[in-house]
C-alpha cells in the first residue's frame, strides 16, 4: 500500500512536472526547451502510472520496490521544483537578451545618425571592428575594406607612426581625448582632408574598444584660411589708411570727449615734436595752444555738443594761424563717440591771399597805366604831327628847325615812357629780335636819370665794342628799369647806381653753378651804394611777392628774372666787398649783326604820294584832324568818322571806291575790327590800317595777320603814316 501511494504521489508530481513545463511555451525562447522537457515527463508519468499498475497485484508485499519508488518521488519532487525554479530563469534571460538587442539597435542608430564618422577599433589588434556610413564617405574606402584595416593607416602615410603611438598611449592610460587634436586622413583618391579628432575607450560586447569620432574641417580650415587671408588684408589695409593718414599734410587728430587726444597722424606729432604715440592721452589745448583749459571757441567741443561738423580760425602763439574742423564719429543711435580735428596751416595760403589781393591791385593800376598810355600816344601823335607840319612850312630856318627836333626829341622820349606804361600794365607783347645791349643801356640812360632823380648819381659803362643779345628791347629796358627802381629803394638818402656792360666767357663748371649754357655771354651789373642785401633777401630776392618795403609788390625782380630766362639768361644778386648790393644780369651773345634802330622821329626823305580814297575813323578830333591834313597833303581823298556807326552811314553814302579803311582800334560805338568785318562785306578787297596807342597784340587780340591788312602804333609822323598807307595801297 505504501508502495502504491509513493508512485501515486511521484505520477502526479511529475505530471505537474509536465505542466510547468509546458507554460515554457509561453515564455520567448523557451518553446523547444518546453516541449522537450513536457515530452519526457509525459513519458516518465506513462512509466510511473504502469510501474502502479504493476504494483497493485503485489500489494501483499508492501515492502516491494518501496525505495526505488521513494527515489522516484524525491526525483520526481526534484522535477516540481526545477520546473519551478527554470521559468523565471529563463524569464530573466530572454529579458536580458531583449535588452542587448535593444541596446545594440540603438548604438547601430546612433552609429549610422551621428554627424561625424565614427571609427571603433579593437583596443588589443588595433584594427577597425565597426564604422558607420559618415566614415565611409570621410575616407571614400567600402565598409568591407575598412572592418579590418589597421586604424593608422586612415592618415597620411607620413603620420602613421604619429598616429599609432597616439593611439597605444589613449589605450595605456585608458583616457578620453577631447576634440582638440587637429589632423588628417588620406582620403582614397589621395586627397588629405582635415579632421578634428576626439577618442575614447569603451566596453562593448565584452570587449575594450577605442571610439574614434572624425569631423570633417575642410569647411572650417578653409573658413580659417579666409579669416586669417582676411585679417591679413585688414592689417595691410590698416598699414596703408595709416601711411596715407601719415602722408596728409594736415593734423589729423581723434579726440575723446574730454579733449583727449586718442590717435594722432604723423603730421600732427612733428608739429610738437613727438612721435604720434606720445600724443595719446594729452590734451590738445595744451599741445597746440599752450593753455590749461579749453580754447573759448573749441571746434572740437562743439562738434561733440552738436553731434555736427564745426570749424574755427585760431591763432597760436607762435604766430601761426590754424584752420580747424571738427567731424564727429556717430554710434548706430546717432551718439557722439568721438571726433575728427583736422588742422590745417593756413600762414602761409593768408599771406598769399595778401598777396594776391596786391597783385590784383596792381593789376588794376596796370589796367590804368595803360589807357594812360593810350591816351597819351594819342596826345604824342598830334604833337608830333604838328611838328611835321611847322617842320615843312619853316625848312629853311635853321632856328625853327632846331625848336621841331627839339619837340620830336621830347617826343621820342615820351614815347619811351609810355612804352614802360605798356610794360608795367603787361600790354607790351614781347617781340625778339639781335639787338646791341650798349644801345638799349644808352637809350634808356636819359629816362634813368630822370626817373631816379637828382639825388642819385648814374654812372654808366658800356662795353667797348657792340654785344648783340637776342631779345625784346623794350622787355631789357623793364628788366633794366626794374634793377635801378630796387637799387634806388636801397639808398634812401641817394647815392650812386653804376652801370657796367662787359663781355665773359663762361666754362662748363661756372655754366652749371650759374645755370648757363657754356659760351660767351653779355653780363651787365648794376651796382649801388645802399645797405646791401640781409642773409633773408638773398635767399628770397627773386621770390615772387616776396618784398622788404612796407608797400611793395614784390614783383620787380621776379619779372626781371623771367625776362632774363626766357632769352637763356640769368640774374644773381650779391654784396661786393665794396659794400651796397651788386646784380648781374648774363645774356647769352647772339650772333649776327645787331639791327640798328630805324629813327622813327629823324628827318627822311619825301614819303610817296598817292590819288586814292580812304575812309578815316578816329575818335579823337585833333588826331583825326590832323592825320586827315596829312594825308590830303600827300594826294590822298579822305572821308572821316568819329565812331563806327558815322563810318558806315559815311561809306553807304559814298558812291564811289574806297581803297583803304584807317580806323582806331578802340572807337565809341564799336571797334574798329568789327567795323573792317562789316565793310569787307559791301566793299570786297578794302584794305585796312589799324592805328592804336597798344600794341597790335594786346589791341587786336583775334588777329590781324592776313592779306590787306597792317598795324601801326600812336605816336606815328605824317611820313611815316604815309609810307606805310602806301605800301599797304601797293600790296608790298
């Protein structure tokens, strides 16, 4: 009976057994292993039942088999509890597999997502275990190539040793490195393309690893190189706005608003004597004013109240005079944060403006002088023609004929002074041509005496043969009148001014000091007894506005000194040992014989006649009245006008030819050029004298020059207008 008992009781343990073994089904993983151990346990009940069945008959023995089949229930108890016991583990174990799977699906996704290209190699080997797409496409190497590949062989071939035994010492200290270490892979097409690297060692799968995450910097080393590209620019930008701040002549300041100087240019500094660093920092009325506090009318202090640009003429200490302005440096919210001084010199452009305002003025007493000059040519012409005339009616009385040289002396003389009036107003047209300098000396000598006066003595030395120079006579007597008005200036109380002509020849060196062209030359020197020529004068003499008298022009040695270049001469300026002052102008001798004068006012033989009409125009009555009894004296019909409205309205009235228009330049009503044009128009092949106290330059300014027309300047004598009308008649 207890045999029976024992093998009912281990048939339904393990039947339970079986049970439990088949909710392993329900577990993951666990369906085989259920099965398998459900089935065996089956068949251990289908044993145990039969080994019960064999029991029952030998219940009279109830000691039969009783251990074994103990042993079968504590088995089978055994089989309960394992049953028991093996589904949570088996429980445990398909959760910890889930969890793998999870955890490498999820390092996979960040493997394959991470924006940079993520290398794993084995911490032992060295070699590449895993990568993801980004290190691919880094590197342009197949997966399947790279799984495999040792880790240094991803750089250069020159940094693989480097890289190896970077590598060996992150392993030995088993650190992170951050991505500070800038280096390089060897791309597959052998590009070399920059990475930043960060590393560090991991477990995974039970194994060290190191994790290697490349990020590509091509983008940002490039980025770099502009940078750096640009700032090189900026700094060389820098460099030239600073030389060419440097170069400004101006000073050039920025100022805080305390008036503190904050950046200066070079300019600025050499005003005061510095270098521009140690500028900064000071204040500028102290630089540049000397004064402890603010100037009263501070441009600068302005400009920062008024956030506008403001200016200021100052005046320093030393004597100077200063422009300045102030430009104010604007913040995006239209705040003042600094501004600009920009101060200019402006001593020397004041006394210019000085200067200039005298030049001006003389220009107008120029303009004076020489409508002075015209009229009186006017006045020198009906004297002298009035001359001719007594000349002709008295020839035969040696005292009346010596009365009309005299007045045609004086009259040359006066023609000699208007002819300076024309040079001084800049109405004389120069007109070169080889002249003797010993006869312009000579014959300017008279008005030199005159114009000096009689406190000053003129002694004058002329050269013992001709020395012919090549130049405008009446330009050498404005030079030479020029040097004995400035040595008269020197001798306030009179003196002697002693003129000198001589002949030199100058060598190459003596050539180069004095800025000659080798050869032989005509010096004439004026000397004079005054108080010489102060170290400043010498070397300013021939400045232009530069002058020691309170109400001088400081043009007159200027002007000689052009005059004397433009013929390929020289002036220079000294103090003998003598004392006074001592000029020496150098001509160069011209070849060729010097013209002689052609005696406008000496006696000449009968001026030829003629029978022609000519239309007369001169506003001046005498001079009309007289030119007009000349030339019917020698044959000539005249018709006479006093402007040119009366000269046209006289023409339309005349019926007849008329051969020759004389007409003044200068008329009421019109001027003579203008009316030449209108007649040419009714009256084809008219041939026109010009008359002017100007010269035909200044006179006729559009030109005279062509066939049937002629000049002749006031003063002229009734021989010489009638020579020249008739050559003009004849077209010679």
């Amino acid at each position: 009976m207890a045999a029976t008992l024992v093998i009912a009781v281990s048939v339904l343990l393990q039947a339970l057994a079986a049970a439990l073994a088949l909710r392993l089904l329900r577990i993951p993983g666990g369906r085989a292993a259920g099965l398998a151990l459900a089935a065996a346990l089956l068949l251990m009940v289908g044993r145990r039942v039969l080994a019960l069945a064999e029991a029952l008959p030998d219940a009279g023995d109830p000691h039969a088999h009783l251990e074994a089949e103990l042993l079968g229930l504590v088995i089978s108890a055994l089989m309960v509890a394992g049953m028991a016991a093996l589904a949570p583990l088996l429980r445990a174990r398909h959760e910890a597999l889930r969890r793998a799977a999870e955890s490498e699906q999820r390092y996979r996704t960040l493997l394959e997502t991470a924006n940079d290209a993520v290398f794993l190699a084995d911490v032992e080997t060295g070699r590449l275990i895993e990568v993801n797409q980004r290190a691919v496409d880094l590197v342009g190497i197949p997966r399947e190539r790279l799984i495999g590949m040792p880790h240094y062989k991803l750089h250069p071939p020159e940094e693989e040793e480097r890289y190896r035994e970077i590598f060996r010492r992150h392993v030995a200290e088993g650190r992170s490195v951050p991505g500070a270490d800038v280096a390089f892979v060897q791309h597959a097409d052998g590009r070399r393309i920059p990475i930043d690297i960060s590393a560090n060692v991991l477990e995974l799968d039970g194994r060290r690893v190191i994790q290697g995450r490349f990020q590509d910097a091509t983008s940002r080393e490039q980025a770099a190189g502009a940078l750096r590209e640009s700032e090189r620019r900026l700094q060389r930008l820098m460099l030239e706005f600073r030389t060419l701040l440097d170069a400004v002549p101006d000073n050039l300041t920025l100022q805080s608003r305390d008036l503190t100087v904050q950046w200066a240019n070079r300019a600025a500094a050499l005003g005061v004597g510095r270098r521009p660093e140690e500028l900064v920092g000071q204040r500028c009325h102290e630089l540049w004013h000397g004064r402890d506090t603010p100037c009263p009318s501070c441009p600068v202090e302005r400009s920062f109240r008024t956030g506008r640009g403001e200016s200021e003429v100052v005046a320093t200490p030393d004597g100077r005079t200063w422009e300045l302005r102030a430009v104010p440096l604007l913040d995006e919210h239209g705040a003042v944060t600094g501004v600009v001084e920009v101060g200019r010199n402006i001593t020397e452009l004041r006394r210019l403006e000085a200067q200039l305002l005298q030049a001006q003025k003389m220009e107008v007493v120029g303009r004076l002088a020489g409508g002075i000059a015209h009229d009186f040519n006017n006045l020198l012409g009906a004297i002298l023609g009035y001359a001719e005339m007594v000349r002709l009616r008295v020839e035969r009385d040696d005292e009346a004929l010596r009365d009309v040289q005299g007045i045609r002396e004086t009259v040359a003389q006066a023609t000699m002074l208007t002819r300076q009036l024309l040079g001084f107003s800049r109405k004389h047209v120069a007109r070169p041509r080889v002249v003797d300098l010993n006869e312009v000396v000579s014959g300017a000598e008279p008005l030199l005496r005159r114009l000096l006066g009689e406190d000053v003595t003129t002694s004058v030395h002329l050269a013992p043969r001709p020395v012919p120079v090549h130049a405008d006579p009446g330009q050498l007597e404005q030079a030479l009148l020029n040097l004995a008005i400035n040595a008269r200036e020197a001798m306030p109380s009179g003196g002697t001014i002693t003129l000198t002509l001589s002949e030199i020849g100058v060598e190459a060196d003596e050539a180069r000091r004095l800025d000659l062209s080798p050869g032989r030359h005509v010096v004439l020197s004026v000397r004079d007894t005054g108080t010489g020529l102060s170290p400043e004068a010498r070397a300013r003499l021939f400045e232009p506005f530069f002058t020691t008298k309170p109400k001088g022009t400081g043009l007159g040695l200027s002007t000689t000194l052009g005059i004397v270049r433009e013929y390929g001469g020289t002036v220079r300026g000294d103090n003998p040992p003598e004392g006074g002052a001592m000029f020496r102008v150098y001509l160069p001798l011209a070849e060729g014989a010097p013209e002689r004068p052609t005696g406008r006012f000496r006696a000449a033989t009968p001026a030829p006649r003629g029978t022609e009409t000519i239309l007369l125009v001169e506003d001046d009555a005498a001079l009309r009245r007289l030119t007009r009894t000349a030339l019917a004296s020698h044959g000539y019909t005249v018709l006479e006008a006093g402007d040119a409205v009366e000269a046209l309205a006289a023409a339309e009235r005349h019926a007849g030819r008329i051969d020759l228009l004389v007409t003044d330049v200068v008329l009421p009503r019109g001027n003579g050029r203008e009316l030449a044009e209108g007649l040419a128009g009714s009256r084809p092949g008219l041939r026109v004298l010009f008359i002017s106290g100007y010269t035909a330059d200044t006179a006729l300014p559009l030109g005279h020059d062509h066939p049937g027309a002629a000049f002749l300047q006031k003063p002229f004598g009734p021989d010489d207008l009638a020579r020249r009308v008739r050559r003009l008649l004849d077209g010679s």
